[in-house]
C-alpha cells in the first residue's frame, strides 16, 4: 500500500510514503478535502535526520489501528520542514503557546478551513507510556473535543490566533531609540544566554548568540559574564567535545548533556556551516590554536569527501542511526561514531590504546550505552602518533585511510544503505538535496577559513557551490530553495535570500579584485527587495505572497534558531552594500528595518541575537580603502563590524584609508597605523 508521497523527491515525506497512512501534501487539494469532509487536519512536520520523527514512523505511523481511524476521521498531511520552514514556524510557534516547548516531531491538528491549531505535541508513542496515553486513545479523544466540544474549541482557536496574529504584527518605533546603550544592552543579555550552567539539560551549538557575543567581546563594560571568556570557551567546547567527531570530522546537531559529551548524532550541513565561520573568526582574533585549527581542517575534510555533490553542491544532513549489519531490522543511533572498548583493544596495541586514552574518554563501560564517544581531555596538540591510532579508526569506518579516501558516496536511502558493498561500517543514510539557505552558510564558512587560514581548498569549495546556485538556483529570475538531483523546486524563503547575499559578499570580502561576487550580490538584492519586503512595516516576509496565501499569518522572521534570523542577516547585508557601494538607499532600508523590530529588539533581547549584529553593522560599520598589499594582512585579522574595498587613488604615503558613515580618519602611513585604527573604531561603541 502506497499513499499520496510516493513520488516525492523528498527523503523524509518518501520515508512515510509506504505507511497505511493516507498521507497528503499540503496543498489546495488536502485542504479542500478536509473542508470539504469537515474533518480535523492531523499535520506532521518533521525533517529526514530527525531520529524520533524516524521512531515514530516506524511505530505510530505504521501501526494499522492508528492509520484506519486517522484515515476515517482525519486528514493527514505531511510536511518537510526543510522544504516549507515557513509553514513550520508558525505552527511551532503555535506548539510552543499551548504546551510551553516545542521540538520535533511537530505533530498538531487544524480546523479545516480556517486551519488555526488547536491541539498538539512532539513524539506519540503506540502504547501508553510515562503516564500520557497512547497515540490512538489520543486522536479518539481529540475527534471527540471536536465534534462534541464547539464553545472551548472556538475559544481556544481564538486565543491561539491572536497570538499568531500579535506576533506577525507589532508596533514599530522610531530611530532615536536604537541607540549604543541598547546595543550594549543586547550584548549583556546575550552572553548571559550562553553562559555556562548547572541545569542538566542539552548543550547546542547556538552560533546566532556566540556571534554576537564574540562581536561584543571588544566592547569594555561591566557585564555579569565576560564576552571574551565566553566565547572563547564556545569554541573550546565545541572542537574538544563529543559533538564534534573527532575521527573524520563534521559537527553533530548537539549533546544530550550540559558536558559537550553524548551528542544526538545527525550531521547538519546549517551547522557546520556555522560553526566553520564561528571558529575561523576566533582564530583570527586569537591566534591559531592547534584544537581549533585541527577542527576547521577535519570539517573542510569531511565536506568535500563526504557532503559535496559532483556538480559542486553540498548536501543536507546525515542521520543520527545507521545498520548494524546487512539484515539488522532498524538501524541503530550513533553506531557509525560510537567505539566499544572491546573493539579498541582488537584493533589497538597496548601501547597505544593508553595513548588514545591519556588524551580521549576511554572507558570499559563507555559513556554510551556501552560504548564510547570519543572526548578530548586537553586543547593540545595531538601527536604524529595519535593522529596514526585515530586514522586506524578511520579505516574501521570508512575502509580506507583518510589521507587516500578523498570522496564518500552517500547511502541515499536505507535501502542503498543495506544493499551497498561498503568496505567500513555501514554509513548513516545522507539526505541528498540542496538547500539554498544552508548550502550559503557553509559558503561563508568556507570563504572566512580561507581568509583567515589561506586554505585555497576551502576557497574552491565555496566558489564551486556559489556558482552553482548562481547558475542553477536562478530559474526565470527567481532564486529558488531547492535542488533534487537537478529537479529545481520551491521558491526561495527570506532565509535563502538573505544567506545566499551574505554568502555573496563574503567571497567578495576575501576576493575584494573579484567584483562579479558583489554585482551578484546586488542582483540578488534586487529580487529580494521587489519579492519580499514590506512596504508597510519594514522588514522581510517569510515568503511571497503566492507561496504562502495559504497560511494563517505571513510573519517576517526576526527570531534566531539554530539558523540565524532572516531579517538579522538581512539588515547586516545591506549596511555593508551601503558601506560597499556609496549607496545610502541601502542604509536607509537598513534603518527601516531595525525600526520595525525595535520594539522586539527592546522587549525580548535574548529572542534576536542577529538582529543586534545588524545593529552593530548599523551603529558602527567601517570600510577600509587599502591596497590589496595591506589588505592580505588585513584579513586574516578580527576587526568587526568592517568590509574592504582595493584602491589604487591612496594618497601619497598612505597604505589604508577608514570610513565611517560620511567622514573619514587621517590616512594611515603604515599597516601598524592602519591596525591601530581599526582596533579603535572596533574596541568600543559608537
């Protein structure tokens, strides 16, 4: 038995495409049908790597019971989150009002029609557990409240739409009141988001927030945590934990822990993208650190053999489970990264499983359910030695060395994944599409290790995957969010836009000769402007009014996630066109925006991290007119918020020239001058 998804290109709606559930799309033709039917929708939302959306297909989803009553009294729609983020955010928020948290699976259900939620929740186990119901005693209930209970429905309804609505719409205020103090303000708030803990509770990477807490870092000031230890211990806990792998590099999504130890293993192609950009600037504000420096070239590594496509794309995610063998039933989380100490002692002398142990957790009982994920002890660097012990677990892996082992190919599925000769362990299944939104993240992060570190293959991998959206992405003048295996599809969301536009300008930053990437850039602004900005308010859409006139609310994101807010970056791209171009129309847009969410910016500092960065591009954004001479020294150094224009009309002497706003410094006469300046404009607010 097939549903409605079997011939979708996406892994995640194909996975349930064989459930006896009668699957929809969203779509005019499911939303008709429930309004139609007058039965509730049962919307789930999930994404591919996602190992308890993978639990609860296995089990709920493919449970006979369950799929006949929600066939005769509901109508079930699928959604990939990675495809329509849009729709997710809005009934995430809507998940987050009625239960206090959110996560996924979202699993939630309309009124059709009007589609306002009015129950919900996460994962659904079969059978009662952990004194909560079973799945189907829960939709038998929920069918009930609807039929029987119209007064509380339509009240509840009520209460969650004007919370939609609040939040899609709120007074905006005037400029005067984005001022230095507020910035500063924002900045305190933020460290504190990051600060360390004694709640036991998951340890994400939270880029958006390390940013700008590594931003603030020059600012001077009595704050409760101190910036620059803070961020600096971000970095350290992301490169020496288990979320890091520290075999073959890539960063897992997070840790189940407060330690940085145990992660939930799925790969992220948004976080690594992150986290490259993240880790390259703390080397360039404090020098090459050897764990840091072995993490960026590990995930660069990773990158190119494992998540590149052949056309030059990057791919999505992989899974946090893979097969133990061949005939195991279901896969397993974490097997491809996880060491037994049993298995350590078959493989490794004596000698040099006492060298793995003094610089990694090694332990007979493991630190995962009998097994050991490997978690440095120290920041030093590691030994010829060590590095041979841990390439012998590569070949345990992957089957090769990782010196001959250049490209990976992905198991596409799990079928792909059992029935493929693999010469290592069995790899997690990698889901194949090309985003644009994260595809540009990892573009930023490969074009700032090249400017800080000069690593031409990191330049090469970024150009590579820039010009294939350039080239791809573009489809009848219109940027587009996705790619499966050459099917383009879905119009881009803000975030594409936003991120591709900063990854633009991010090659222009360290290729400032090159001036395609910034005319590019422009181009692309243009498109963003006409399709998605709003006249009315300022700010961004999440999305065009033809892709999303079938939704409750078109929000204009300002909120950060594990990916950084739409407008946040927004705003900062055109500050530094403004800065770039002479163009203060940019500027002016940058102001409106801010204006917008500068209620937001006041009432919930710790919600917007970005939306602050934008404000330190905005309050303190510099350029620098230099020689491409001095310009080299100057990149591989921290010096935020600032872009680089190459000139060749210096005055006499004068190796660099800073601008801020419409006035200028006196010409620096020599690089030490010129840094000097920099470090000026840069160590303090306005």
């Amino acid at each position: 038995m097939v549903n409605h998804l079997i011939n979708s290109p996406s892994l995640y709606l194909k996975k349930h495409a064989n459930n006896p559930i009668d699957w929809w799309y969203w779509g005019d033709e499911a939303l008709s049908k429930a309004k139609q039917e007058n039965k509730p929708i049962f919307l789930s939302i999930g994404y591919s790597s996602c190992h308890w959306c993978t639990v609860m297909e296995g089990e709920a989803f493919s449970d006979t019971a369950i799929a006949n009553y929600l066939n005769q009294n509901f109508v079930a729609i699928k959604v990939d989150r990675e495809e329509r983020p849009d729709i997710d955010s809005i009934y995430m928020q809507a998940l987050q009002v009625m239960v206090g948290q959110g996560g996924w699976p979202l699993n939630i259900f309309l009124t059709p029609g009007d589609l306002v939620p009015f129950y919900g929740g996460t994962y659904f186990s079969v059978e009662p557990r952990y004194n909560r119901p079973g799945f189907l005693d829960i939709l038998q209930a929920i069918r009930r409240f609807y039929d029987v209970e119209k007064e509380k429905l339509q009240n509840f309804k009520q209460e969650i739409f004007h919370h939609l609505q609040q939040s899609a719409t709120f007074p905006t205020t005037d400029w005067e009141s984005l001022t230095p103090e507020l910035l500063t303000k924002g900045i305190e708030t933020n460290t504190s988001v990051i600060a360390p803990s004694d709640m036991s509770r998951p340890s994400f990477p939270m880029i958006p927030y390390a940013n700008l807490v590594l931003q603030g870092s020059r600012i001077s000031g009595e704050f409760q945590y101190n910036p620059e230890q803070l961020s600096s211990q971000r970095g350290q806990d992301l490169v020496l934990g288990g979320i890091f792998d520290q075999v073959a590099g890539g960063f897992h999504r997070y840790t189940v822990d407060s330690t940085w130890t145990v992660p939930h293993f799925e790969k992220m192609l948004y976080d690594n993208g992150q986290i490259l950009e993240y880790l390259a600037n703390l080397v360039s504000k404090e020098g090459m650190k050897p764990a840091i420096t072995r993490a960026i070239n590990l995930t660069v590594s990773w990158l190119a053999r494992e998540m590149r496509s052949p056309q030059g794309y990057f791919y999505a995610a992989q899974d946090a489970d893979s097969f133990a063998t061949v005939d195991a039933v279901e896969p397993e989380e974490g097997l491809f990264y996880v060491w037994s100490h049993q298995e350590l002692q078959n493989l490794l002398t004596p000698e040099e499983l006492a060298q793995l142990q003094a610089d990694f957790t090694v332990t007979v009982p493991g630190n995962f359910e009998g097994y050991n994920v490997l978690q440095r002890l120290n920041d030093e660097e590691l030994s010829d030695s060590l590095e041979k012990i841990l390439d012998k677990l590569f070949v345990v892996r992957y089957g090769d060395n990782s010196q001959e082992l250049k490209t990976f190919a992905p198991a596409k599925n799990q079928q792909e994944a059992q029935s493929n000769i693999w010469k290592g362990r069995i790899p997690p299944v990698t889901d194949t599409k090309m985003i644009t939104a994260w595809n540009s993240l990892v573009i930023s992060g490969l074009a700032k290790v090249h400017g800080v570190t000069g690593d031409s293959k990191a330049l090469e991998l970024a150009t590579k995957a820039a010009k294939f959206i350039l080239e791809h992405q573009l489809q009848n003048d219109t940027l587009h969010r996705l790619n499966y295996d050459g099917q383009v599809t879905v119009s881009a969301q803000s975030e594409d836009y936003a991120l591709f536009i900063k990854a633009l300008l991010d090659l222009h930053t360290v290729c400032p000769t090159e001036h395609q990437w910034l005319t590019d850039a422009i181009k692309i602004q243009q498109e963003f402007d006409r399709r998605l900005w709003s006249e009315e308010t300022g700010g961004y859409y999440n999305n065009s009014l033809e892709t999303g006139q079938d939704l409750l609310v078109r929000e204009r994101a300002y909120m950060d996630s594990a990916i950084p807010s739409a407008n946040g970056i927004a705003i900062a791209n055109l500050i530094r066109l403004s800065l770039l171009t002479d163009n203060l129309d940019y500027r002016q847009k940058a102001e409106t925006g801010l204006e917008a969410f500068a209620t937001i910016i006041k009432r919930s500092p710790q919600a917007c991290p970005t939306l602050f960065t934008a404000l330190d591009w905005l309050l303190n954004g510099n350029l620098v007119k230099t020689t491409e001479e001095t310009f080299q020294h100057l990149i591989t150094q921290y010096f935020p918020p600032t872009v680089y224009r190459i000139v060749s009309d210096l005055p006499e002497g004068a190796v660099g020239l800073t601008c801020k706003d419409t006035s200028c410094l006196e010409p620096a006469t020599s690089l030490e001058e010129l840094v000097t300046q920099l470090s000026s404009y840069s160590g303090e607010i306005a």
